[in-house]
C-alpha cells in the first residue's frame, strides 16, 4: 500500500534520512523501531509531506506521491496521528473530531466516524463539550487518534503513539491501534520507541538507525536475532 | 446641558467606535493567522480612502457602493503582496516581517502621492441627518456604523459556519493540526492575508463616510497607531476582541473630548490622543496580553 524508496531528507543543511526503504502492507500494523533522534518522525513527516523531500520516492496505492501537496494526500486517505498532538486547544472535544472530517469526501461519514470514535474512547463521548486543552495527556492522545480516523483514512501513521503516557494507558493505545486494524481494517504504519509493545501487535517490524533501516523481519524473527535486539534494541 | 454634550457625543462615539472596530479586525486577523504585525496597517486604510474619494469625486458613485469595491482591491492586494512578500518572510525573524510590511506602506503611500498628489482632500456625501433627541447625527455616521458592524457580523458568520472559515480558525489554533485535517495551510495564510487587507482597505471607506476630510497619502500614521491601541484592548489576535476595543476606544476619544473640552486653554483634540496612549501603556503595564481576552 505504501512504498517508500531511498527516501533522502532533512532540515536546512542537515541531512537526516540516508535512503531509508520500506513497504507497508495493506490490512498490516507495520512497526519502525529505533531509539530517539534516528530519523523515525522524518520519516513520516517527509511521507506526510510536512518536510519536503530531497531525492527518493513515495509510492501511495502505486502511484507516485512525493511531492503531492499534504492536504491532497489526506484526500487520498492518508492521515497522520503527529508527536505532540497539535490539538486545537480552545475548540471542544466535539469541534476538534468535526475539524477532523474537513477533507470533503469525510464529510458525508463525519456522523458514523464519530459514533465510531466514540465507542472506541467512550470518554471523549463524555468529555465532547470540554475545550481539548483542559483534558489530560491520555485523553487528549485519544482526540488526536480520533481526529486523525474522522479524516476516513485508509492509511494511518501514527508518531510515537504511547509517548508520554501511563502504563495503562499505553496499553489502550496498542489495543486501540490493534482495533483499528481489525474492526476498521485500516493499515497501520506505527512509529514507536517502546519496542516490546509493538513487538507484541505489529505484523512486520523494520528497524531504523542513523536515517537508514538496519534491519527488519517479522516481530519473532526480530524477537529471535539476539544481534538485533542487542545492537539496536538494547533489549 | 454638559450632560447632553456627554450624551451626544458618546452616542456619536458608539458609531465612531464601531467603525474603529470595523478598521482593526484587518490587523488582528493577519497578527492571529499568521503572526506577522502589519506596520502598513493604516496605509491600506489610506488606499480605501482614496477608492472612496476616485469614486464619488470621479464617477459620483456612492461610498456606500465603495465598501465591495474596495474590499475587491484590498483582496486583490492582499493576495499579490502575500505571494511576492510575506510568504517569504513567514519564518524569518519578526524584525524582517516588519521592516517589509513597513516597506510595503511606504510603497503605496509614494504610489498614491504620484498619482493623487499630496493635497488635503475631501468629499462632500449629502445624504441628510438624523435627529435622536439628545444629538444629531448625520446620516453618512450611522452608515458608517451599522456597516461596520453588519461587516462584524458578517465576519463572525463566515468564521464559524463556512468550510473556508472553520479552516482559518483551525490554522489559528494550531497549524500543524490544521495540515494534519487537510487543510491546505498555505492557502489558508494566503486568503487570511488577503481577507484582512481587504477588510482594512474596506475599512477605508467607512471612516471616510466617518471623517470626509483630510484625505491624503499621509493620513494612516495615525491610524496605524490607534489601531495598535485598539488590537491591544481587545487581545491581538482576536478580530472580535479587536471590534470590541474599539468600541471602548470610541468611547473613550468622544467621552474624554467633552470632558477635555471643559479645561481652559486646552486643545482638546490633542489630548485624547495623549489619553489613548497614556491607556495604551498602562494596559501593556498590567495586562500584557490584552484586556478582553488574555492568552
């Protein structure tokens, strides 16, 4: 479904992505794993759009997407859950997952994608009147998940999704992500540093270090190289 | 008999304030978008002015008719010095979005000095008067007035019930969010540029059917200033807030000009100025961040 090819980018004069190559495939949660500043969120930003390609290519569905503009890629149903959440803070809960539905072929389905969300985090249902800002870190994960499922992805990425969160939470994060694949049938393109989470729920597993990927394999051929884990997982 | 003085002049101050208002929303439209302050600010005002004047002078067409006109050049405007200035300089340090938007008020003041010269203009809208007991208000006011505020309202409407509005408002709050929605962000700052010059030269119109006289290429310095005052009172970046400050502002000049009016030897004029700024510091000395809605 997605195909990235010797992907090069960076910011400024600073390269941060070395060729990275990797396939993403359809109904999969595809994991990229790697500790922090490796180039794993330029990845996806690049993929996305935000940060604008070097040299490389994106294939989306088989057809070229490197340089589409962002918003036509989230037409084409590709959404991004992004680090930091960038809610919008003063508008409601509610405002928020409508804001999600902007792209005109969600519109239609903004009701059904939001009864949707709703029975996924039952307490943004509860808490849909209160302005995204004044919500905990956990709940306001959930409104960016959910703003990103209003758009009606086909694919989504999400960055660091368990970033910051209790325990707890981060498990009904993972639970979440695995929904979404199978109640949804969404495909998962999942960025994570908490490797044996992911380890647990995605389908196919690539590793990244210094802008490149090191390795990849499904998660027991991962789980089974010692060399691996040692050298890039540190588990 | 002072009362009614008072009376008058704040119910004349109620419609000036709106037009005040009306003339700030521009600013604090462009500062919440796309955080860049507009020091051209009353220049555009000045090019509405001159539309007014070219119109009804030249082509006797009314004031009234020249609010669409000139809020179609101020768009048109607005979206060519977006694309051949202010794009470039979104990410550069505030000193340079500064010194450009500076630059370009500048421009259009030489501009209109070549064609127009530097003359003192004025124009002379009959259209009649309006007695409210206290007070009499010429008919050219009270339009002034009530279309600032039906632009006010028409403004709030576009915002929070139009697709295109619900897009601009999501690049305020968060721009990476509002990518992340697929809204196309750097159209979003191209048409919020463009609507809040074409709000400011629209602006233009109405507070020359406010004040007909003293039309020249000079003439926004003052506005610029008391715009800034206004923005302030009503927090940046909000343009409700900035039509709101300036219905305080207009109170506060008409009411302080009876009152100043009273001392002898006092140009009264003169003082209200000095009083805007005098509140301008003491705002920026407590509230930094604006009176009605801090952030």
């Amino acid at each position: 479904m997605l195909d990235v090819k010797d992907l090069e980018s960076g910011y400024g004069p600073m390269q941060v992505l070395w060729k990275p190559s990797l396939t993403v495939k359809k109904g999969n949660i595809t994991s990229l794993l790697g500790p922090n500043g490796v180039g794993k969120s330029t990845l996806l930003e690049t993929v996305f759009g935000s940060v604008p390609p070097w040299g490389g290519q994106v294939l989306y569905n088989g057809v070229d997407v490197t340089r589409v503009p962002t918003h036509k890629k989230v037409d084409m149903g590709l959404a991004l859950v992004p680090e930091g959440k960038h809610l919008f803070p003063s508008m409601t809960v509610y405002e928020n997952l409508a804001m999600g539905a902007y792209p005109k072929k969600a519109m239609p389905h903004r009701e059904k994608n939001m009864q949707l969300v709703y029975a996924l985090f039952p307490r943004l249902k509860e808490r849909s009147e209160q302005a995204a800002g004044s919500l905990s870190g956990g709940e306001q994960q959930m409104v960016t998940i959910s703003r990103a499922l209003m758009t009606q992805p086909q694919l989504i990425m999400l960055d660091e999704p368990s970033q910051g969160l209790a325990p707890l939470l981060v498990r009904e994060v993972f639970e979440t992500i695995v929904k979404m694949k199978t109640d949804i049938g969404l495909t998962v393109l999942l960025i994570e540093q908490n490797a044996d989470a992911s380890l647990n729920s995605a389908d196919y597993v690539y590793i990244m270090h210094e802008g490149t990927i090191k390795a990849e394999g499904t998660p027991e051929e991962i789980k089974g190289s010692s060399e691996i884990r040692e050298a890039y997982l540190g588990i | 008999m002072f009362f009614e003085l008072l009376a008058g002049n704040l119910i004349q101050g109620v419609f000036l304030g709106a037009v005040y208002g009306m003339a700030t929303m521009g600013l604090s439209l462009i500062f919440g978008v796309l955080k860049v302050v507009n020091v051209g600010h009353g220049a555009f005002i000045m090019v509405g002015a001159f539309i007014t004047l070219a119109l009804f002078d030249g082509l006797g067409i009314s004031p009234i008719l020249a609010i669409p006109a000139a809020f179609g050049v101020g768009l048109a405007l607005g979206l060519f010095f977006y694309y051949t200035v202010i794009q470039r300089l979104i990410k550069a340090p505030e000193l340079a979005t500064l010194l450009a938007t500076f630059s370009i008020g500048i421009l259009l003041e030489e501009v209109i000095k070549l064609v127009f010269g530097s003359e003192f203009r004025g124009y002379n809208w009959v259209v009649g008067k309006i007695d409210l007991g206290i007070t009499v208000v010429p008919m050219s006011k009270l339009y002034a007035g009530v279309g600032s505020v039906v632009i006010a309202v028409l403004l709030y409407l576009w915002f929070n019930r139009t697709r295109a509005g619900s897009a601009m408002r999501s690049v305020v709050e968060d721009s990476e969010g509002a990518r992340v929605c697929g809204v196309n962000v750097g159209a979003a700052y191209a048409w919020s540029f463009a609507l809040g010059i074409g709000l400011t030269v629209a602006s233009g119109v109405l507070l020359t059917m406010f004040i007909p006289v003293g039309i020249n290429p000079y003439m926004g310095g003052g506005y610029t200033l008391k715009a800034f005052v206004i923005a302030v009172l009503g927090g940046l970046a909000s343009p409700y807030g900035a039509f709101f400050g300036g219905l305080v502002f207009g109170l506060i000049e008409n009411g302080s000009y009876t009152l100043f009016a009273l001392l002898p030897g006092v140009e009264p004029f003169a003082l209200t100025r000095f009083l805007s700024f005098m509140i301008l510091l003491v705002i920026l000395l407590i509230r930094p961040t604006g009176l009605l809605r801090g952030k």
